[in-house]
C-alpha cells in the first residue's frame, strides 16, 4: 500500500511523541466516574469516550448496503443517516475488499482502534456479509475493537453471534417508543417476509428494539442508543425515549440533529421538514443529562476513516489499495504506548484545570471555539481548521458541548474573504477562539465580530488554556494576548 500519511496525522503523531518525551510518563487511569472494567471497554473507543476522542479513530467499511425498513430521513442512494450525514458512501465493498482496505488504513493510521459497520443500509439486516467482514478483520487484526449500528429490527436474531464474536459495542438508532410517533417517522418495515405499513410496523419496529437492548445489556455488550430528533415530530418525546433505553441498560445516549434538505430526495427533505436549530438540540440535551450523553458526534459517512471531524475516507480508495496486503501492526503499537503516557498527563492536567474553575468565585461562563487536530490539545491552525470544537465554561466545570464545522480558510496560503465571512458567522456566540497560530486579518475581523481570539495557548491542553481563560476573566490573573484588532 503506498497511500502516504497525510500531514495531519504525521504532524500530530510526531507532536504526540515530542510531548510524550517532554512531559514525563504516567499510567493511563479511568475517570472518577467510571468503573475500571467498562473504562477497559471504551477508553480506546472514539464514539463511546469523549476522552477517546481525542486520540482515536475509528473506520467504517460500507459493506451492508440492504435495509429492512424505510426512514423518512433516508433516500437509499445516499449513507444511512442512523450514523452519517447523507453523502454517498463512494464505495460498496465485499467482505474480502472491506478486509484489505482495514489493513492498508490500520497500517497507515496509528491513531485506528476500532472497526465500525454502519450501512450503509443496515448492519444487521445484510448480516452475512457483516458477519463475514468482522470474522476476517478479527483474525488478521485481533487487537481491533467491532462496533455495529442498526435500525434493530434484526437485532435481536444476531445478539448471541455478536457476542461470540466480540462485539462489544452496538448502536441502536431509536427514535420512538409510541409507534404514533414512530408512524410518522417510519413509512413501513419488512419483518417477517413481508411489508407493514403505519402503526403496525412502527409497533414491531419499537418492541424489536426494546427487545434488542435488553438482550444486549444482559450480556454486558455496551450500547449506545442514536436518536434523531426531528421537531414537531418527537422533540418532546425523545424525553420518553431516554427514560425508556436508560431504564433497559443504554450505556449512552447520542441526541443527534435531523440533517434535511431538498436536494437529498428525502421524504422530510421534499416536504420540507426542518432539522433543529443548534440551540434546541443543545437545550434538549441538557434536559437529558441524568444520563450519560454523547455530545462529539459528527455524523459520520458509512465508509468515514480517521478522528472523528477529520475524515480521511478519500485517501483509501480500493483502486489505490493492492490485492496482496500485509498486516503490520508496529505504527499502531507505538502509538498506543505514547498515548498511554500522554493521557495520564492530560488527565492530571484536566483535573487541576477544573478544580481551578470551580474555586474560583465568579458566576459567569464562557463559550470557547477550540482548534484541534487530536491529542486533547490546540494544535490546529485558525486557517487549517475545519472545524471548532466548543465547550462552556463555568464555575460548575467545563464540557464540551458540540462542534462547528467550517469551510478550510487557508489553502494554498490564501485566505478567501468569503469563506472568512462564513467562519466568522459560524463561530456566532462565541466569546474567545483558540488556535495555535491566527493571522492579523482574521484575528481583526473576529474580534469586530465580538470573538476574541488568540494563538497564546498554542500546543496547551485544552483544559489548561480554558482554565487559564476562566480565571484570567473573573479578574484573577491577566488574560495573555486575546485579540488586539
Ligand atoms: Fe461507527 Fe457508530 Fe461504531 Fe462510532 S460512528 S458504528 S459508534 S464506530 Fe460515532 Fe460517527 Fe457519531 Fe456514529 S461519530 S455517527 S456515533
Ligand atoms: Fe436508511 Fe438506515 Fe433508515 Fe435503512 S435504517 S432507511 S439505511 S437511515
């Protein structure tokens, strides 16, 4: 395989290892809040850890492209919005396709740990080939974690052989359990060699699903449960919904926006359905946070490779990839024992950060835009990004609450005025930015904006440069460098 690393993922395993040297090592450990066995199960899982996150990627290979049942947010031509955005999987692969294509990323992306099937139709419903897919992959990579998401109605018949084989992770996509709501959402299923329509179906659809979770949380497979939340249609009822997966063992929850539009030919899309807004997701999410909430999403395409909010699915293409192909795990294991170092420190770091922002005494919060391309730390630059994570700061702590995709300001060492003009509405609301290096223009025109940004924290945890932000603002020490204009 001679697909080259990309500067992305070089520049940050070469960062990775200069930090890694310069800053002692420690032992990764669990959070306080979570116990060291299901700690084992997720701390390398992107979707499943926030912490994760940071350091790892997962692959998705679109081999099952069958579905049982019609979504109303779905048009079979693109990715199956239980896991993607609705961008066309580029391509369809066989078992032994998905196989090499595994092997060329896994040889190339150090940061891989985990093999998703995620459609583009449904995992459990063209179960022989993801059966085969997993079965294959395991043998050749038996260090990788599976992970499967599904409509459910299948789910059921397959729980026992994704327990022999390992799959500890599953991600149930639920968005009712009243199959009045679940009638205006679903058109009809195929269960039992022929099609339902309306309540029937949506009855067989939520009690396949309910009966799918129980199975999974009795052989302590852990589950994630997707909702889309679709407004007027089941907002208020994902409340429901949440008390319903938590009640039968959902390890996480995931509440993420309908994307709909025209152009998608789908059902909502052409009657004009609309998505939320990011402020009534985020409201709605709080109003779940008794449980546990995922709040990283992006969305993902059925054939997405690399960290989250960095895909690098273009750059495996199986024209690219040869028809032999070894499998060499030693980029994989040295990263693996870098972040094993670097994360103790980053938790370390994290918790100090946050003791700091809670002793302090000022009732504020803060809204920070976050450039970064891994690592848990600012290591992106403002015309590299493409995105911004956002985390709210306030006495009560720090957490990440989503993420603003943008258009890449810098290409070719240009700026564009327009794409500037988009990012800086993009980042509306926000009150500081930062990056690890910004240029004067944009520096000037966000800070007219009312964002104040800064590259002072270059290379720092996030944590720490928020912590610092934090208290620096209620007055207790100078705020180094934000926006001059
Ligand atoms: Fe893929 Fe899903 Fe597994 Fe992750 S994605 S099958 S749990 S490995 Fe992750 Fe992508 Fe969100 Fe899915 S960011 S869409 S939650
Ligand atoms: Fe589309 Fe996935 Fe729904 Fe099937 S389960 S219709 S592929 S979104």
């Amino acid at each position: 395989m001679s697909t080259p690393m990309s500067r992305t993922s070089t520049a940050f395993s070469d960062q990775l290892l200069e930090n890694a040297k310069s800053v002692g090592c420690s032992l990764s450990t669990a959070p306080g809040d979570i116990d060291p066995g299901t700690w084992d199960k997720i701390k390398n899982h992107p979707c499943f850890s926030e912490e994760a996150h940071h350091y790892f990627a997962r692959m998705h290979v679109a081999v099952a492209p069958a579905c049982n049942i019609q979504c109303n947010y779905c048009n079979r031509k693109y990715d199956c919005a239980n896991e993607s955005r609705p961008g066309v999987a580029s391509e369809k692969l066989t078992p032994d396709q998905a196989m090499r294509k595994v092997i060329a990323v896994a040889n190339e992306v150090p940061q891989l740990s985990v093999l998703g099937i995620a459609g583009p139709g449904d995992a459990c419903y063209d179960w022989k080939k993801t059966r085969a897919t997993f079965e294959r992959v395991a043998k050749e990579i038996p260090d990788i974690r599976l992970c499967i998401s599904t409509n459910g109605l299948a789910l059921p018949d397959h729980v026992d052989e994704l327990a022999e084989m390992n799959v500890d992770h599953v991600t149930i996509t639920i968005n009712m359990v009243d199959p009045s709501v679940g009638a205006k959402i679903y058109p009809w299923i195929y269960y039992g060699h022929r099609r339902h329509t309306g309540l029937d179906a949506a009855r067989i659809l939520h009690e396949r699903q309910m009966l799918g979770l129980e199975m999974l949380a009795e052989r302590g497979i852990l589950t994630k449960v997707n909702s889309v939340m679709i407004p007027g249609v089941n907002d208020e009822h994902l409340i429901e919904v949440n008390r319903a997966v938590k009640g039968r063992g959902a390890f996480l929850h995931n509440v993420m926006p309908l994307i709909s539009n025209r152009i998608h030919g789908t059902y909502y899309g052409l009657t004009g359905q609309r998505g939320p807004e990011p402020f009534e997701l985020e409201a709605l999410q709080d109003r779940l946070e008794g449980t546990k909430m995922m709040r990283h999403c992006r969305q993902c395409r059925a054939d997405a490779i690399g960290l989250l909010g960095d895909d690098r699915g273009q750059e495996f293409t199986l024209a690219e990839i040869p028809d032999e192909i070894t499998y060499d795990g030693s980029k994989r294991q040295a990263y693996r024992q870098l972040v094993a170092r670097e994360r103790g420190d980053h938790l370390a770091a994290q918790n100090e950060a946050i003791r700091m922002v809670m002793s302090v005494e000022y009732g504020g919060s803060l809204l920070v835009a976050v450039a970064t391309k891994g690592g848990g730390r600012i290591n992106e630059h403002f015309g590299q990004a493409k995105e911004f994570q956002v985390y709210a700061v306030s006495q009560r702590g720090m957490k990440l609450t989503g993420h603003r995709g943008v258009e890449q300001y810098c290409l070719g060492g240009w700026g564009e005025d327009a794409t500037l003009d988009h990012i800086v509405i993009a980042l509306e609301g926000i009150d500081i930015l930062l990056c690890a290096k910004i240029g004067d223009r944009p520096r000037k025109q966000l800070t007219q904006a009312g964002v104040r940004a800064t590259d002072a924290y270059g290379h720092d945890y996030i944590e720490t440069a928020l912590g610092a932000l934090y208290v620096a603002e209620c007055g207790i020490e100078p705020l180094p460098a934000t926006a001059t204009a």
